[in-house]
C-alpha cells in the first residue's frame, strides 16, 4: 500500500506494538489499523502479552512508586525489538521521555529504560521519519480536520507528519482545526478531576471542530478522542471522530467512535 | 494577601459561570497570543535569545549570595539603602517604619506583585496610611476591592462597561452626564484623577522587574510612565522586590529585556523601561531624598535548594498564563492568591504551603503549552509534577483518588490478570453500550458523563482479539 512498502522478510525490522491501554480497552480496531500500517511498511510486528499501561495515571497523580513499577514491566515486555511503537503520542512520550528521568536513578533499570526509550517512536512518525513512507493507498471519502494532541505536539514534534500522509489519501480533503494546537481538555484524570474546567476546554474544540466544516475530526491519540467524541455527541453535533491510523490504514469503515455497531438490533431499533 | 487558593474547585465552578468574565477572557485568548507570536516570528534570535536569558539566570541562582551581597554595596555606595526582609511581615514593618519616621500620609504606587505577596496596602490602611495605586489595571481594582487577575493585566477579568459603572460610582465629584464609553475616556479620566495624587504623595512604592548587581539599580518596565511620576515626585522611593529579581549586569539586563516585553505583550520593548539607582545626586534636578530597597526573600532562599529552583527563573512575564486554556476558562482570581496561572500553580504551594493550594498543580493537563512559551523555559509542567509527588508522598492526596488509583495499579501491574478482568468488563460494557454506541451515564464515571457521553468500547480487548489471531504461540513470543 506504502510506496516504500517492503514484503516483511527476516531482515524487516522487528517491531513491538506497544498497544496503550485505551486502544487494547476501547478501541482495538485502531491497533489493528497500526499493525497494517506497520507490517506494509516493512515491519514484523509482535505484541507482547505482558504490557498494560504506560504508568502515566500514577505518573501524573504524582504516585512515583506504582508509575516506576509500571515503567519496569513494559521496559521489561519490550527488550529485544528493533523499535517499539504506540499509536499515541502521548504514551509514546512518556516511554522516550519520561522513562529516563523515571528510572534514571535505579543503577539496574536506568540503561534498559534509556535503550527502550531510544527505540520508541509514535506510529505515524515511525511510518514517515524511520520508514520512509511517504504515501498511503487508503481512500477515504469525505473533509477531515485534525487536531494536534499536546504530547505528540509539543513533547514529540509530531505536526508536519500526519498531515503529510493524510494528503496522499484519496478522495479526503483536510480543513485545517482553528487552535489545533490547543488542549481539548482531557488531560487523562484531569477530566474527571475538574470537570467544569475540563468541559470548557472541550466545549471550545466542539466550537473549533464546527468551524472547520469537517465531517470527520481526527487525531492520533485515543484518549482526545473519547473527549471530543463524547463532547461531540453530547452536544448533539454531527461530526465524527476517528484516530488517523483507521483513516490511514483504509479502514474507517465501521462505526467511529462513540456510534452504535451495525447489529441486526440497531437495524430493528432504527426502523422502530 | 488572604489566600483561596483551597478554595480553587469551588472558585473554578464559580468562574465557568460567569458571562461577564468569560467575555473579558477572551482578549486573554485572543489579544497576548497573536501579539506574542508576530513579535516573536519578527526576531530570528529569539530562541537564542531564551537560551542566553536562560543561562544568565541559571548562572545568577547559582552565585545568588555573592550578587546579592555586591548589589547591597552598590546601593550603600549610592546613598540608598537595602532592608533584608526573611518573611513577608518584616517587609510589612519595614516598610511603615520608613513610611511613619518621614510622617507619611498618603503613598503612591506602582504595580509591584511583591506588594500584593506581602499585603502592603491593607497593612498601611490598617495603619492610617492611604495607599493609591496608579497603574490603571490596580487602579481599577484597588476601586472594587479586588487582587489582580493576571500579573501584567491585573484587570484583565474586567469589561470596559464594568469599568465604566465603577468610575462612575467612585468619581461622584465628576459630572455625571459626562462621556465615558471609550477607553480612551476612561484612561483620560484615570489620569486626571491619579495626576493630583502624585503631586500630594509623601513616598511612591514601586516593585522591580530586576535588580542590577553591577550599578545597584533597580528597574521597571512600564507602558503607562506611572512608575516613573511613583518614584520620582515624593521624597521617598521604597522599591519593594524578592531577591531572585537580581542580574549580573546592564548588559545582562539588556538580553532579558529582549525576551520580556515579547513575551508578554508582544511588544518589542515596553513604553517606559526605567533604571534607578539611589537618590537625588546634588547635581540632579529632581527625585527622591531617601532611596530604599525592601529585599524580600519569604521562602525563595528555601526554593534554591529544592527541585522547584528553576521557578526562580521567572520574569513575571505572564506568558505562561496567557497560553494557558485552563487560565483561560477560571480566570486569575480561582487561583485564590497572588500568582495565577502554570507559574502560579508552582510558585504558591512553595511560597504558602502545598496544604493550603494542593489542586493548583492538579488543575493542569500538562499540556505543555506554557513551558513552550516561557522565555526563561522553565519546565512548568514538570515542577507541577513534582509538587504532584510531594503530596502524594505526605498522603495530601483526596482518599477517593488515592484508592481509585490503588485499585487501578493493583491491575496494572498483574498483566495476566489485568488481561482477564479487563476483558470480561469490556465485554459486559460492549454489550450495554453496543446499540447507542455510548453511554451518557455510568457508574463511577460521573465526572465524565456529566458533560459528555463515554463512548462505548468495541467489546473485544485488542490482546483478547489479537490472541485469537495469532494464536498462544505468537502471542506469547513477545514475552521475553
């Protein structure tokens, strides 16, 4: 599909799927779509069975004990690939980022956190700066806008590259989002722990997100996009939210996020 | 200055529903941040310029004793004199000593955050001294009884038609017919008012923006030249200022400036950017007879030897604040004391306790935006965190909090088991949600479902589905 795409051999690289927990919990299609965008990119992928989550719940709520303990198991579950790869901006920063500091005084575990974080990289930047892609076969019909997750923004330098592939996909045309650069509000337990302030940040993006004219909001980071996506229907507006990789993959043709699943049901209680 | 800052949620809960003042936080929103980016796109230095304002900074906390010490010997040499100050009611005494031996009955004064840190008007008025502000945002607010907002804007929560009615019901002996419905007015009216304060002021009170180690010089950028009639028309200049103001030298000086008036308001350079240094000299035409520095350090000396010392870096710019979306939806009062904002959020627990402003830096997604607008790059984000830790560590952490995320690690950190209750939860939580697709109530997830719908998960976890795929062996072979 990828222009650059090379048949996986045994001199592909080795790639550990570092799934984030939102995807492998809420959204599994979405590391489905990586693990395509990645195997046509060249790439054998694995995914480790002993990962869960990044840490960065406790990291953020200031639990550093539980957040090391955590970094431990996933440097522990990801030694031994060529590269490891989070389709999250926000996960695979706290991976290349955070880890070191984290560990960085624990004599046994600092060097193995270094390495691991060296080889990490979010999906789309994997695909474009490590791979080499430049262009995908995917088609996607209908105007995009997308917004930029802090993490993967202002942590990784992920801006350029999402939209360089976005604009290979055929039929799709990108609305640039006013303040796209700007937080939605979700913030992990920030959300629930300030809702009121947390519902003016979304509440701005769904304005944002209403005057870009798009139909289809997208981002690379699940956890925006459960917040947007709730926000957007809550406020009974009809834009849809979907993570890039779905778009980028070709595989955005089941329900985006927070719509119900074609069932024979849904059938019945539309017609009803 | 009375603290809220424990009162934050509450405060914010108040300010999300204020009309008036989310139409005043929109020039927050839109003014600083589109003035600061063309000021800055304008100067192709200007990272380096942050690096070097940087470095100078970095450079001055580590010798911060022996800059201070040649500081105080400049001003001496000068004619001025310093006041060490450890806590904020030493600077309080301080200054009503100098202010009652020269018999004062009204001061002037400049905007100085140091004066609303160490409560110095209401001390004053406490003592029979009329305290008038003449920076037109204090100004303002000195009229309504309220602290500053925003470090540069301390009226900035307010609407030109909220002013106007306060100048209307403060300034009685003005005609009442009178035009008042422009700024311009508005500022013309001020000046009228404020010009014959100056005149009649037995001391002027002004802050620093920095102290200059080298000549014993304090300076102030201004845009409205209130500071310079402050300090120049009484007999008296008190300069009120904590000691991590100090740089090396002028030239040092001159590159931090570079970066100040950009970032905060998108200027190239304020109006005024004034330096003092002691007294009237015989030969000058005019300024004060006595010159006096109040230093003070309340908790900053206890700050450098902590992991929060690249706070000290801080310019007062008010980037940070201007950049922040949650500064943007509450406002600078929810904070509840002196320094709102990401800066705000690291500097009050250090300077009145974590225990009395825990949610300060909780109530941040670590968006990131602040620190990349810093122009001392102080890592905002970070020390948050920190302060995150600390009171997770000495158990200052909400109980329901503490054991939700107990709870959660306990999970977390048993993969096997993790993968099991997760997918029979996801599972019991696809099937419910499965016809709407979301959920627009749930159980424990209140602080979610209050304002938006919890989209429904998929039903299958991607380990589950990806076993299931690749079989036993496959999904195992990453496990080594």
């Amino acid at each position: 599909m990828s222009e650059s795409a090379e048949p996986a051999s045994s001199s592909s690289p080795r790639v550990g799927l570092f799934v984030t927990c939102l995807v492998d919990l809420f959204r599994p299609s979405v590391g489905f779509a990586a693990v395509k965008l990645l195997e046509e990119a060249g790439c054998r992928v694995e995914v480790p069975s002993q990962q869960t989550c990044c840490g960065q719940p406790a990291y953020n709520s200031g639990d550093r004990a539980d957040a090391q303990d955590l970094a431990r198991q996933t440097v522990a579950a990801f030694e031994g690939f060529d590269y490891v790869v989070a389709p999250s901006g926000s996960c695979a920063a706290m991976l290349r980022e955070h880890y070191p500091a984290l560990l960085g005084e624990d004599p046994r575990w600092a060097e193995r956190a270094r390495a691991l974080a060296a080889r990490t990289w979010e999906l789309v930047s994997f695909l474009t700066d490590v791979r080499g892609v430049q262009a995908v076969a995917a088609r996607f019909e209908g105007t995009v806008t997308y917004h930029d997750s802090c993490s993967g923004l202002r942590e990784l330098g992920i801006r350029a590259q999402p939209r360089a592939l976005l604009s290979t996909v055929a039929g799709l045309r990108l609305n640039e989002l006013p303040d796209a650069d700007v937080c939605c509000g979700f913030g992990g337990t920030f959300c629930v722990k300030y809702p009121e302030i947390s519902n003016v940040m979304v509440s701005e993006k769904v304005t944002c997100i209403e005057a870009s004219g798009a139909q289809t909001v997208l981002a690379g980071d699940l956890g925006c996009l459960l917040n947007m996506a709730g926000k957007l229907h809550r406020a009974g507006v009809a834009v849809r939210a979907r993570h890039v990789a779905e778009v980028l993959a070709g595989m955005a043709d089941g329900p985006a996020i927070g719509e119900p699943a074609p069932t024979s049901d849904n059938a019945v209680a539309a017609k009803g | 200055m009375h603290s809220t800052a424990r009162a934050f949620k509450a405060n914010a809960r108040t300010a999300v529903e204020d009309p008036q003042l989310k139409r005043a936080l929109r020039h927050v929103k839109e003014g600083f941040i589109h003035k600061r980016a063309k000021a800055v796109a304008r100067l192709p230095e200007f990272e380096a310029l942050r690096d070097a304002a940087r470095a100078i900074k970095d450079h001055t906390l580590a010798h911060l004793d022996l800059y201070l010490e040649h500081y105080e010997a400049r001003v001496t040499a000068h004619g001025g004199q310093v006041h060490w100050c450890v806590t904020a009611a030493d600077a309080r005494a301080a200054v009503l000593d100098i202010c009652r031996r020269v018999g004062a009955k009204t001061v002037t004064k400049g905007k100085s955050m140091i004066a609303e840190e160490i409560a110095l008007n209401e001390h004053l008025e406490a003592n029979g001294i009329t305290p008038v502000e003449t920076d037109l945002g204090e100004y303002i607010i000195q009229l309504r009884h309220e602290p500053p907002s925003h470090i540069i804007a301390p009226a900035v929560h307010l609407t030109k038609d909220v002013i106007e009615a306060d100048f209307r019901a403060k300034h009685t002996h003005l005609p009442t017919g009178r035009s008042l419905g422009e700024a311009r007015e508005l500022v013309d009216e001020a000046r009228t008012v404020l010009r014959e304060r100056f005149l009649k002021a037995d001391v002027g009170i002004t802050g620093a923006n920095f102290l200059v180690a080298e000549t014993g010089s304090s300076v102030i950028v201004t845009n409205e030249g209130n500071g310079d009639l402050t300090q120049i028309l009484p007999r008296v200049h008190i300069v009120v200022a904590s000691l991590e103001k100090i740089v090396p030298t002028l030239e040092d000086l001159s590159i931090i400036l570079r970066v100040l008036a950009r970032s905060a308001t998108g200027q190239e350079f304020s109006t005024y950017t004034t330096v003092s240094t002691g007294p009237k000299r015989p030969e000058d035409p005019d300024g004060p007879e006595e010159y006096h520095v109040i230093l003070l350090d309340n908790g900053r000396s206890a700050m450098l030897g902590s992991v929060f010392r690249d706070a000290l870096r801080c310019i007062r710019c008010g980037a940070c604040m201007n950049h922040c979306p949650v500064y943007h939806a509450v406002g600078g009062h929810a904070y509840g004391w002196v320094y709102p904002g990401p800066i705000g959020a690291v500097l009050t627990p250090a300077l009145i306790g974590l225990e009395n402003a825990a949610d300060l830096p909780n109530a941040s997604t670590f968006c990131g935006r602040c620190e990349a607008v810093c122009p001392m790059e102080i890592p905002l984000p970070r020390l948050m965190r920190h302060w995150r830790e600390q009171e997770f560590a000495r158990h200052l952490t909400p109980l329901a909090a503490r054991t939700g995320l107990g709870l959660w690690a306990f999970f977390a950190k048993r993969p096997t088991l993790y993968r099991w209750a997760m997918r029979a939860a996801m599972k019991a939580l696809g099937r419910l949600g499965r016809r709407r697709g979301r959920f627009s109530t749930l159980p424990l997830a209140g602080g979610w479902t209050r304002f938006r719908d919890m989209p429904a998960p998929e039903g299958e976890t991607f380990q589950a589905a990806w076993a299931a795929r690749h079989g036993r062996a496959r999904a195992q072979g990453g496990q080594r």
